[in-house]
C-alpha cells in the first residue's frame, strides 16, 4: 500500500539486520494483447501471460478491459522471495471501475524459475496500487501446479504485482519482532535501590529484576521511584498504598508503533509507562511500606502485530526511518480508531497471563477474529475506497498469519510466550528507622498472640485445596484475624501477606490487624503448593508472624 507515514525503523524491524528481499528480474517482453472476447484481455509482461476476465454486466457502460505492463514499482516485501513486474489493468479509457469481481490469472509456463518456488510455505500473493499511489490492496492467490497458473480476483482494477512469499520467512519476522519488543536494563537500580529521608532508610526490591529499573528518590521529604522501561511494552502501574503517578517522558507519537500502541491501548497515554519511557510513582508523607505492580497493556504487542505483518507481507519498507509505502489506515489515528477496540479484543493472547503458553488454537483464533474485524469495518462502511483497501489489505495480513502451517506457527507463539513473561512486574518497597525511647509491650489485653488463617476459593476439592478452574486463575482469597486471648485484636496494625509458590512471589499490605469477610485475594494461576505469610505490627505493641498452605491442583 502507498500511504506516506512516518516509522522509526527499529520499532518493528529485528534487531538484526535483515536482507533486502530479492528484485524481481527485469521484463523481457512487455505489450497489451487484442481482447480475447467482449469480457477479457491478456497481455505478457516479464515472461508471463497475464489474463483478465470478468461476468457479464461488470462493465458499468460496455467499458472493454485491457492489460499491459506498467512502470509503477510496488517495493517487495520483506517475506517475497520473487515476484513479477507490474501489470496495469484497465477498464476503459477513463478507468472505470467493475461492478463484478475481475478474475486475474498469471500463467508462470513461460516462467518455471518462479513456479518452481510455490510449495507449502512459498505462497502467491497478489498486492495493487493506483496510479496515484493513495488506494492500495492486498489479495490472496490460488497457485495451481498442474496448469502452472495463479488465480485472483479483485473488485477494483489498478497496478498488480504477483509475489512468492515465503512463510518461514513471514514466521521468522513475527517471532524477531516479539523479542525485540523485550528489554533488559543497564541500570544500577534494577535489582533493588536504597534512599534515606531524614532518619528513615528505604528499600526498594524487584521481584524480577531486568526489564524496568525503579530508582528511589527524596520528592521534597516524600518518598519516590523514578522507573525508568528498557522494553517496548506499554505498563498501568498500581500500587498499595496508592501513590501518584507523572509520565515524565512520553513516546514520539509520529513513531507508528507507537501511534498504533496508543489507539489500541486500554489507557490513557498518561497513565501509563510507555515503551522506552520513564515515570515518577510518589507517595504520601509517612509511607513506610507499599506494594507495586506494572501490568503490561497488550498495545504494544498487537501494533508490533499489525506493523511486522504488514512488512513481511506487503511493500511497506522503511527508508531512511520513513515508509513510503503503507496502508492509507495506518495514517489516521481517527480511522485505526473505527477497529482498535475490535482488534484489541480480538488479539486477546496479547494478554495471555505469565507462566502460561499461547496455544496454537489461540494464536489461529486471534488472527481469525482480527481479520473478522477489519472485514466488519468495510461492512460498517468505511469513509472511502481507500479506506476500504487498507483495511481489505489488513484483513488479508490477519488471515495469511493465522494459516502458517503448525511448525512455523510454533515459532512465532513461542515468542509470545517470552513476551508474556513480563506482563506483571512486582516492586516491594520497605523501611526501617532508629529504635525509639518507646518500648513496645511486651504483654497485656492488645497483644497479639494467635492469628487464625482460614482460605478460599471456588472448586474446593480438600481441606485449602482448590482447582485451578479452566484458562485459570484461581482467585484465593486469604482470611485472618488476630486475637489476644479469647479477644479478637482490632486495633492499630499494618498486616503484610506474601504468597510464595508456583514459581512467584507477591505481596499485599493492609492498614489493619485481621483481612475477613472477604478477605485478600490473589490471582494464582499455576500448580503447586503456596505458602502465605502473614506478618502483623502492632503500633506500640510487637510484631506476630503466621503461615498458611495452599495447594492448587
């Protein structure tokens, strides 16, 4: 497609250099042949005998069609492996458009190098551009070995290019493009980080180190983290207590992925800490524990998504940061807008959960639904033809993915699971001061010494035992209460519970001395036994531990 835009090359490019997909070879005959019969034309170009035909009545006013080589260059793309030059067909002198679809056929005899190349991961594919660059499409081919012949067809007559696609290639693309999305960062901070304000020393510690760094600092005698993305992901950033949150430093919206990452994100785009970006969580004066968590939006997956499929599959090329050939759709937030909440539902292994993999059924599924999408556009009625073609080329990107054989497919759900693994970041942030002149008691009527743990959960199948129900998680929710004798303890208290097991660690903090009725939960979505940890302080009073035992099946 042939839209101008702007795209900052790495954004969907691997990080890798990648070859420049092979020229196709010049044309060695080129002319527009006598009209075969009222309702068809051929012409040869490049070795090969183009044939157009259509039903009757596809001729608006009795229009004759015509084909003949065109010096319109359409960029191959990053997956062809040969391809064909341009062929014009026309409809008519004033170039009428069909009312009924056109059926093209490319008859590679006079051509064996290329049909030699279609096989089960080499396919045909056909892309078109209007003279004027602006309407442009994406059509699926049948290849048929036995006539050694390319059938397609086409509701709207302009410049075709026959392309052999290779879908290794096109798998290849899509899993380099997940694990670009990734980081891992540099900073002196992405483990943990220390600060002290005024006599208070503070601890900030990752639950996994590497892909967002969190540096505390002194906000005017508040405390703060300053965290700072290494990766492309798009993260909501919550925490316990809650804090305030500043996007310091933004994504250039002229970047596509990023424009696209903001039309099909959940959030706003200062809410969020965007890909590459940075961000300030500050908290309240006299916070001396809290509990982070970044949840990754699945934006930043799907646009990589869209862009690489584009790339791989069309003429979209990026020069020197600029492409120069993509579809009109991408360059209007207002009309990606008209499918984002579509797509953003559809692509749902984007936000598959951690620890879990993306089926093969999944990965099939979403792009089946995406491609639903982009033809539910063109059904709504899209503002103009162009608009219609791009999402019409959007809709051919989505199915062709969706159909890579198995193994290919394989690949590139195998990166999506990398990707998914840092889809949920934890911080922990703790404090410890100088010991006061005041001791606590060490006995009396509000001194804890029992706390009762009780669990639950849906699927209880034994005594804290609970199935984990199907596509997961299991919602625990974790019961206390603390009791000083036969009397239940409910006065001043901060109560910290962290759950260990299933390969994580998280953590949740309360402002009291017992969590009942419901009780905290957490979100445990694999097998294995948990233990929790309740850790209760008493302000003026002392400090009660007590654990608890899960076993999710």
């Amino acid at each position: 497609m042939t839209a101008v835009i702007t795209l900052v090359a790495g954004c969907s490019a691997t990080p890798a250099k990648q070859a420049a997909a092979p020229t196709p070879p010049a044309s060695t005959t080129a002319s527009t042949a006598a009209l075969t019969d009222a309702n068809s034309a051929t012409g040869k170009v490049d070795g090969v005998t183009v044939r157009a035909s259509m039903p009757d009545g596809a001729a608006p006013s009795g229009e004759k069609l015509s084909v003949a080589a065109s010096s319109t260059e359409i960029p191959a793309a990053k997956a062809q492996v040969d391809g064909v030059k341009t062929v014009r067909v026309r409809l008519g002198d004033s170039g009428a458009q069909p009312t009924k679809p056109i059926t093209l056929t490319f008859d590679l005899s006079g051509k064996p190098e290329l049909a030699a190349k279609f096989s089960d991961t080499v396919i045909p594919v056909v892309e078109s551009v209007s003279e004027d660059g602006d309407a442009a499409d994406l059509v699926r081919a049948t290849w048929d070995p036995a006539g050694r012949t390319v059938t397609a067809t086409t509701t709207h007559l302009s410049d075709f290019r026959l392309g052999a696609i290779d879908l290794g290639k096109v798998a290849d693309g899509f899993a380099a493009a997940y694990r670009y999305i990734r980081g891992d960062s540099t900073s002196s901070c992405r483990a943990s980080s220390e600060v002290k304000i005024k006599d208070t020393t503070y601890t900030l510690t990752a639950t996994t180190p590497g892909p967002v760094a969190g540096c505390l600092t002194n906000a005017g005698g508040a405390v703060a983290v300053d965290f700072t993305n290494a990766t492309q992901q798009f993260y909501a950033v919550t925490s316990t207590p809650k804090g305030a949150w500043t996007s310091t430093v933004r994504p250039d919206l002229s970047n596509l992925a990023a424009r696209l990452a903001s039309a099909l994100g959940n959030a706003k785009i200062s809410d969020l800490l965007t890909g590459r970006g940075t961000g300030r969580l500050t908290f309240g004066p006299g916070t001396t524990r809290a509990t982070i968590n970044l949840r990754a939006d699945p934006a930043a997956l799907q646009a990589a998504t869209i862009i690489t499929g584009l790339e791989m599959l069309t003429g979209m090329r990026a020069v020197g940061g600029v492409v120069k050939a993509a579809p009109a759709i991408l360059d209007s937030g207002t009309d990606l807008s008209t499918v984002s909440t579509c797509l953003g539902q559809a692509l749902d292994f984007a936000d598959a959960k951690p620890g879990q993999k993306v089926t093969l059924d999944e990965f099939r599924r979403a792009m089946s639904t995406s491609s639903g999408c982009a033809s539910a556009a063109i059904e709504a009625g899209a503002k103009n033809s162009i608009v219609k073609q791009a999402y019409s080329t959007l809709g051919t990107v989505f199915a062709i993915t969706g159909d890579l054989p198995s193994q290919l497919a394989a690949t590139v759900t195998g990166a999506i699971g990398e990707v998914v693994g840092d889809n949920s970041l934890d911080f922990a942030l703790t404090s410890s001061a100088p010991s006061t002149s005041v001791k606590p008691s060490a006995e009396g009527p509000t001194t804890i010494d029992r706390v009762q743990v009780d669990t639950w959960a849906y699927d209880k199948v034994g005594p804290d035992t609970y199935t984990i129900p199907r596509g997961g998680p299991a919602t625990v929710y974790f019961q206390w209460k603390a009791f000083s004798g036969s009397a239940e303890t409910r006065g001043d208290c901060e109560s910290t519970i962290t759950v260990t097991g299933g390969g994580t660690t998280k953590t949740k903090i309360t402002s009291n001395c017992g969590s009942y009725n419901p009780g905290t939960y957490f979100e445990l979505r694999n097998r294995g036994t948990y233990t929790a940890t309740i850790t209760i302080v008493q302000k003026g009073g002392g400090t009660t531990t007590a654990t608890k035992t899960v076993t999710l099946q």
